[in-house]
C-alpha cells in the first residue's frame, strides 16, 4: 500500500524543458525506468518536443491527454506565470492528482487555483521536488539509487535529508511506502498541506510510522505537532534543528544521523515475522 501513488497511476506530463521553465525534465530522468515508464503522454503547449522524453505522445489539451491515457495523475512543469492556468486545466479535465514542481507560482494565482480546488475532487501537491513508491513509480528530482520498499512514510522538504533517510533505513531492513519532498512554500498557499499528508498516512494500512526529514516550516511544524499529539496513533520521528521542546507524539532529534535508528525501534517489534 501507499499514499497518492502506486504501480496503477497513470501520469501525464503538462509542459517540458524550453528555457523557460524549471528544469522538468527531472520529473521523469531521475526515476530511470521507474520513471519514465509511467508517463504516457505529453501536453506540449508550443514546445520544442525534443524536451520530452522520447516517444512521448503529445496532445493539444490536458483533456485529450487524459482521455487517450487514461490518466490519474498530471505534473505540471510550465513557467510560474503560467503554471496556474495548467493546473487549472488539470482540474477541469478530472484529473485526481497534479503535482505541480514549479517553484515561483504568484500566490494570487495559487489562491485562486485552491477556490477551484475546492469545488473538486482533485488534489494538488504545489511546488513539490518529487513524489516516489518506491519500486513503483518515481516522479521528480528525489535521488532513487537508496530508496527501499517499506512501510515508513517519509516527508521532507530536502532531497539530500531524504537521500540520508533512506540509506539508514535500509540499514535497519526497512523502507519507504511513500516518500514525499515537497517544495518550499507553495502548499502554504494551495494544495496538500504537511498534516493531509499525516492524515493520508495515518489511514494508509500499508504504512507503520512517519518520518519528518527536516523542518517544514514553522506553520507546519506546529500544525503537524498538534495534529499529531491529539490524532495520530502511529509513531512519528522528526529531525529538526534549533531549541523547542518535543511535541507530544513525536519522537524529536536534532541529530540527522539518528533518524534511521529511531524509526526503527518504533516499529522494529511490530515488523518481526514471528513472536
């Protein structure tokens, strides 16, 4: 099991590498195979189709894409000035997740991408790095060579924190069930916010405990903690740096190097195969 991703979503790819835009090729390079197998169509919107991965079939509309690959999910890779409108026409098309790893998006845009948010069935993650199942499907800049099948939700705002958390898990047997790198500030604005994803993980059977790699903001941060201390039955371990005392639920460690093993005595005796 796993959270917005697994082996059946079906991606499309809205905008590419033109110059102008921020670097998308990533969404499907990184990944290797597991990459790029997953996106099956293209949205071009005027650009050179060199940009996309080779073979891509291109449409002139998010819909038309959608309707030729049967797509649960769309990635936005357009300029910030118009990534909302793509996101935009993600939503009217139906489909039920947009990753959009554009950075920069004016936030009048993204307030008003999160009105017609909420008048659909659509999730949005904003401004996100990438989005992996491991062994299932990876999209964006997330390194993949340590990342592991598990049962360990993982959510971070830095790739390297990322990349470290997944070398000691695989110390300790363990793996990812969803691995999230979110961006800097966009789910402030629109979309997904830290604690929907705690709520995704926390009714996720496939997942056993949470790691926060890294601060998430400020905001998060105490909305997370809250959260957690009032809902959330699985452990959660966070890494963060600077003063504050430990929220309640939260295993906290200002040492990044501990991450791993503190993930694992929470849910070591709940993973043994036999009593």
């Amino acid at each position: 099991m796993a959270i917005l991703v697994n082996r059946y979503s079906r991606v499309i790819l809205q905008g590419g590498d033109d110059g102008s835009g921020p670097g998308c090729s990533a969404a499907w390079r990184a990944g290797g195979s597991a990459g790029r197998s997953r996106f099956l169509a293209g949205v071009a919107y005027g650009h050179p189709a060199e940009h996309l991965p080779d073979g891509l079939p291109l449409f002139d509309s998010v819909r038309h894409a959608k309707a030729w690959a049967a797509a649960t999910v769309s990635v936005v890779c357009m300029p910030p000035a118009l990534a909302a409108d793509a996101i935009e026409e993600a939503v009217d098309a139906g489909i039920g997740l947009v990753l959009c790893l554009t950075e920069g998006v004016p936030p009048e845009d993204l307030q008003r991408v999160q009105r017609r948010l909420n008048e659909s069935a659509t999730r949005l993650l904003g401004g996100c790095i990438g989005l992996v199942t491991p062994g299932e499907i990876h999209i964006g800049a997330i390194p993949g060579h340590a990342l592991r099948r598990g049962r360990i939700g993982v959510v971070s705002r830095s790739p390297t924190l990322i990349s470290l958390a997944a070398s000691q898990l695989t110390g300790f047997g363990l793996g990812a069930s969803t691995v999230i790198a979110l961006g800097n500030a966009a789910a402030d604005v629109a979309g997904l916010r830290p604690v929907d994803l705690l709520r995704l993980f926390k009714a996720d059977p496939g997942t056993d405990a949470v790691l926060l790699a890294g601060s998430l903001g400020a905001e998060a941060d105490e909305e997370c903690a809250h959260w957690i201390g009032h809902h959330m039955h699985k452990p959660v371990v966070m890494f963060r740096h600077g003063p504050g005392a430990s929220p309640r639920g939260v295993q906290l460690t200002r040492d990044p190097g501990a991450m791993g093993a503190l993930i694992a005595a929470a849910v070591e005796p709940q993973c043994l195969p036999f009593d």
